[in-house]
C-alpha cells in the first residue's frame, strides 16, 4: 500500500513544549526538547531545519581561547549580558556587541543547533572568535528536576561533551527555567562546569521586589549564580537602566538575561533597537570606570575540565521488548502514559483521552483528531536521551508492533537521535486500516541509520478520527542477512 505523501515542510508541537519540524527526506533535522518534564511549560520551539548538519561540521582542532580578561581594577560593578537557548536572534545581539567591542555568554541547547531559529555550530564560532564566552543549558532544554537522575546527568554531560567536541571551553551553565536542586548542582559540577546561572532572583521593576539587587562577585553558591527575570518584551529601556543603577549603589555582580532579540513583539524578546540604545547606555558607564562588561567565565574563572560522559543508555537484547510502560498502564504527570508524549504538526486540533477498561481489561489511551486540515499527531515514546526513548543498534532492523482500535487510517511514524541529542525524521510504514475491533499493526522498520543512537514510533491520524493504542512493542531482529 502507497505510503502517505508528505508536503514539502510540516510543523510538530506539542503539549510537552517541544517544537518539532522536518523537511523532505534528504534534508531532514529533527531537533526536539523531547523530555515529560517540558510539559510544565507552554515554551514552544519551532525547530525546522536550516541543513543537515552535524557536530563534525562545527570544529575539530584546538579549543578556543578565552578572551583576555577585562582589565577593570577600578570598576565596582560587573555587568554579564547573558542569552540563553542558541536562538538565532540573537545573533543581531552579537553584532551589536562586536560593534561595542563588548561580550556575552551564549548558554546553548546543542541537540538544536542547526534547526529552524537557532544558531548553528558555525554561529557559535563566530561568536567564539569574536570574544563571546559558549556555555552549556542541557542537550534539550531539560528540567533538571522533573526528570529521572540518569536522564539527567545526560542531558548537562552529553550537552557539554558535544560543546567540547566542537571545540569550546564550557566552563559556565545556566538551569532550563531556572530549575534547579542540589542534585541538580552536584551533577552540573560533576559533568565539569564552573558555576551554573539561575534566574529570576534579583531585584526587578518586573520580579522579586524583595530581592538583593545584584550578586556578589564572588558568589556564596557557584552553582546557583543569582540573575534578573528573563528580559522580555513587558522590559523597557528605563527598566534596564534601573537594574544597572541599582547594583552600582552596592556594587556587585548583575547578570542580565535574554532569550530573543527580535521585532516579533513576544513575551520572551526585546527589539534589537532597544537592546542597541541599553547597550549604547551601558557603554557610557562603563567610560566611568566604576561599572565593567564581563562574561561569565571573567567573575567566576577557573580552567577548563575534561568532557564527562553521562550514564549510557544500552539497547534491549533481542527478544526483549525495548519499550518502557509499553502497555500504558503507569500514569505519568500532565494526564500522560509514564514515559510517553503526544506529538502533532499541521492544522489540527488533538486530544488524549484515557479508556478503561483498555483491550484486556487495563488501559487503553485513544487519541481523537478534530478540525483537520493538515498535518498528523500521534502518541509516541519521549524524545529524551535514554530515558525512555529506546536505544538501538546501527544497521539492525526493530519490528513494531501496537493494538488498535481507530475510525481511519494509520501508520507507523518513526524518528531517530544521533549522539548529539539531535532527533530527526526518519521515515513511515504503509497504511493500516480502519478496524472496530482490536487489531494489531505489525511492521519492521528499515535497518537503523548508522548515525542513530535510539528511535521512537507511534501510530498517528493524518484525518479526523479517533484512534485507540495498547500493547506496544519493539524487539530487535538484526542485521538483515546479506544478499
């Protein structure tokens, strides 16, 4: 049966907060925030390819050298412009620094790099090249404290070894929405970093009237450096003057944080033009002599550690179904199976519903599609680093197999993840049928790209409908026999 005719471009998002985009085959990247813990947040990522790219690409050779320290002996008050995700817009930021001769610290997302309104492995080196210090901000923009320890040591371990890989110092790191625990610092220090950013904890026309109004320049706790709310679009010049006329009346440490510097008018960006006036403001008390612009790495220091890598994740032995809670009977937060997200792209309204009893008398979820345009959605293991996305080998075939119950059509959706964290698109199985009753949709998917490191599947509705999962499953067949 002929595969369902993909359009040229399609658009995923998902309760979970995760922005997921793919293009034709040959130019297909994936990169996904594909962690339950995101579904706290209504954070959405439009993550579309720009190219295929990959971590070879960004930069064997030598580590970049930070830039000379600012020599401020006088200057009483630091400043930090800090900018968080790897957003693209931001590189109209950079240029405004670079035409100061100033600098900032770029907390990145490197399992996105390289998608739709992010930065690419090559922005960062001109960014690097250009004084600017790179840290790290977990592979996939991960709440460190809504997930499990393993998943999380691998999100800031993995994310830092890939900064490394491509050639930068990461010394400094900043917490996905601020969240954090001491577990969460001992393993920020653990996998290498020097200090590690919060945020919304200095004092704000916007956020905490009752808190200090900068950090000390050498801070109680490095691991939970103190910053102002995230700089959005409610931010007006004369805030942003006030949060730097406050510290000078102390002294201190300010780090300032921003997300998009665009003209989109959203609640998480200013408009280039007002960051250029605050920074043309800020020139001129700099020319003081009592108020420095540094990164993150010139107020804390400290040399460079090796990569640490995160706990593995191994594949399931053949025969072994690969797949956590594959029968959705554990609950999860947000109304979700443990270990499972719904995903949808295009012009469609979704929503998951959970049956009892399911096709043994347990739990069965159904998916119900409404309003469709375009596009599909689906319910399908979470796109995290190990987790509960199952691991594979290269080259070996997996068969999948789900029970279902569905008014329309369905097919197999399957998705890949490289070492980077980066998951991409990978291809379809034919159409099953509609069916009343239960039936199981069984498949085996193409052997897995020698690049891949885990996959995820689900049935989807590319229609209105309603469709009811149960009973999956995933078992590793092999290398196929050669011809």
């Amino acid at each position: 049966m002929r595969q369902r005719q993909e359009p040229p471009e399609e658009q995923h998002s998902d309760p979970l907060g995760s922005g997921l985009t793919r293009q034709r085959k040959r130019t297909r990247f994936w990169a996904v925030s594909g962690v339950a813990a995101l579904a706290l947040f209504t954070l959405s990522a439009a993550l579309a390819p720009k190219e295929s790219r990959g971590p070879a690409e960004g930069a064997p050779g030598p580590l970049k050298n930070f830039a000379a320290p600012v020599d401020a002996s006088l200057a009483l008050t630091t400043v930090t412009l800090t900018f968080d995700g790897g957003r693209a817009s931001q590189l109209a930021a950079a240029e405004v620094l670079r035409s100061r001769g100033l600098r900032g610290t770029f907390f990145v997302n490197s399992g996105f790099m390289g998608a739709k309104d992010y930065m690419t492995v090559e922005d960062l080196h001109a960014l690097a090249a250009d004084g600017n210090e790179i840290g790290g901000h977990t592979a996939t923009l991960a709440d460190l404290t809504a997930i499990e320890s393993d998943e999380a040591r691998r999100q800031v371990c993995t994310d830092r070894t890939n900064l490394t890989e491509w050639g930068f110092k990461a010394t400094s790191f900043a917490y996905p929405f601020a969240a954090k625990s001491p577990d969460a610092k001992a393993m920020v220090s653990e996998c290498g970093y020097n200090s590690a950013r919060s945020q919304g904890d200095l004092r704000s026309r916007l956020g905490c009237p009752d808190c200090a109004v900068s950090e000390t320049v050498r801070p109680a706790d490095a691991f939970s450096t103190r910053s102002t709310p995230e700089i959005g679009s409610a931010w007006t010049l004369s805030d942003l003057q006030q949060s730097v006329l406050e510290a000078e009346t102390t002294g201190g440490w300010l780090q300032l944080s921003f997300y998009d510097v665009d003209d989109s008018g959203s609640p998480r960006s200013i408009s280039p033009a007002l960051f250029s006036d605050f920074v043309s403001w800020l020139v001129t008390r700099t020319e003081e002599g009592t108020t420095a612009i540094r990164t993150v790495h010139d107020v804390v220091g400290g040399g460079a550690k090796p990569a640490v890598p995160g706990p593995a994740a191994p594949p399931a032995p053949p025969g072994v179904n690969a797949l956590r809670n594959p029968g959705l009977e554990t609950a999860g937060k947000y109304g979700l199976p443990e270990c499972w997200q719904v995903s949808s792209y295009g012009e469609n309204s979704h929503v998951l519903a959970t049956l009892t009893p399911g096709r043994n008398g347990d739990v069965a979820r159904r998916l119900d599609v409404t309003g469709y345009v375009s596009g599909d959605a689906k319910l399908l293991p979470v796109l995290d680093l190990g987790a509960c996305a199952p691991s594979v080998v290269p080259g070996h075939s997996y068969t999948l197999r789900a029970w279902y119950t569905s008014t329309a059509s369905t097919q197999f959706e399957l998705y890949y993840r490289n070492k980077v964290g980066t998951w991409t698109y990978w291809t379809a199985s034919p159409w099953f049928p509609a069916s009343t009753a239960y039936r199981q949709a069984e498949w085996t998917a193409p052997p897995v790209p020698a690049d891949a490191v885990a996959i995820s599947f689900g049935l989807n509705l590319f229609s209105d409908g309603e469709l009811t999962t149960d009973d999956y499953e995933m078992l590793d067949m092999g290398a196929p026999a050669a011809p």
